[in-house]
C-alpha cells in the first residue's frame, strides 16, 4: 500500500528502513524521501514508528 503518494513510497518500504535502523521520522525522509513534498502521510509514517518501537528495541538487544 503507498504511504506517501507524492514519492511512490510503500509501506513496505518504510519499514525496510525501520528494519534497518530508522527510528525518526528524519531518517525515514532521508533513506526514501516519504513524507518530504505534501507531508500528508506524516502522521502515518509516525504511528509506524511508534508502532515498531519494541520490535526494534528487542531485536537490538539481541545482538
């Protein structure tokens, strides 16, 4: 599903940058561009963040 329209950029996208370490919304605009032209899909690519916070934590924590 595209998240950010005005960059073509998927959800699964975004969350192949949290995988790989983005966990700020700058770090999103700066590994795909979401969320850098209209910012109408801010609020989404925030709440995936926040939603991938344990995740993320946990699977750092176990290297």
């Amino acid at each position: 599903m595209l998240v950010c329209i005005c960059k073509g950029v998927s959800d699964r996208r975004i969350t192949e940058e949290i995988r790989r370490g983005a966990c700020t919304l700058r770090q999103i605009q700066d590994g795909c561009e979401a969320g850098t032209d209209c910012k109408c899909c801010v609020r989404q690519i925030r709440q995936m963040l926040a939603s991938s916070g344990p995740a993320r934590q946990s699977a750092s924590e176990s290297r």
